[in-house]
C-alpha cells in the first residue's frame, strides 16, 4: 500500500511540473529585434526595434521610440503579444 502512494505522489509531482513548464514557456515570451508584436486585441504594433536588457521590447510607434515592458509580453497563437492595447501602447513615455 505504501509503494502505490509513493508511486502515485510522484506521478502526481511529475505531471505538475510538466504542467508548470509548459505554462512559465507560454507566460514568458522573450522578443527579438524584428519580430512582429500585436496588442492584446490582435491589431498590429510593429516590428521590435531593439530588447532592452531587462527584455522590454522597443517599437516605433507614431515615429515616437516606445518601450514596452518585458511583464507585458506574451506569447498568444505563436504570436509576440503585449496585453496592452495600442492606445495603452502609444500612451506609455
């Protein structure tokens, strides 16, 4: 009886570690410079110009160089995605 908990406890702890990587990969998307980045409702922002070292991503928006925050930064359907949207985007210094 003893062996089938301690079989079943480590499978139970197997699965959810896979469960947590699987969920910190579709969390923490990292931005590389050229990769296309959309706000939170799908529209386009544009092209990520440069990653700053804390991984906040910089586009041109408005011809105005914007950082978006690393926090922000997702990746949703394959896809470089900010849960800002473009309005937010445009309103950060």
């Amino acid at each position: 009886m003893k062996r089938f908990l301690l079989a079943t406890l480590l499978s139970a702890c197997a699965t959810l570690s896979a469960i947590s990587a699987q969920a910190d990969t579709q969390a923490a998307a990292a931005a590389t410079k050229g990769t296309m980045l959309f706000a939170a409702d799908g529209g386009r922002l544009g092209p990520v110009y440069r990653v700053t070292s804390d991984g906040s991503a910089q586009i041109i928006i408005d011809g105005k160089m914007t950082t978006v925050p690393a926090s922000t930064l997702s990746a949703k359907d394959g896809k470089l995605t900010t849960s800002l949207k473009k309005t937010e985007v445009i309103a950060l210094k």
